[in-house]
C-alpha cells in the first residue's frame, strides 16, 4: 500500500508541474506570470501591512 500511495503522489506533484509550467498560446506559463506580478503583490503586502501597523499604533492605550 505505501508503494501505492508514493506512486500516487508523485503522480499528482508531476501533473501539478506540468501543468504550472504548460506554456498558453502568448507563450507563458503560470509560472511566468506569478513571477511578473511578485513585485505588484509585494507592493500591495507592503502596503497593507503599514496600513494595519499604523491602525494599531493609534489605537494604543
């Protein structure tokens, strides 16, 4: 069973990199474009987490 189950999972970490890396007709992956919006993502993070430190600076007794 414990053969089974390592051939199953590595079944489906394959699949899951295939398709993650499957280039769409523009030519780029998912991957491609999780790595152009990392810096927008991290931007807005940034952001958020200021905006909530600054909240709670304020509300401190």
């Amino acid at each position: 069973m414990g053969l089974f189950k390592t051939a199953l999972l590595g079944a489906a970490v394959y699949g899951a990199y295939k398709l993650a890396t499957k280039k769409d007709e523009n030519g780029k992956s998912m991957v491609d474009n999780v790595k152009a919006k990392a810096p927008e993502w991290k931007g807005k993070i940034t952001r958020i987490k200021e905006s909530i430190a600054r909240e709670f600076q304020t509300n401190e007794l």
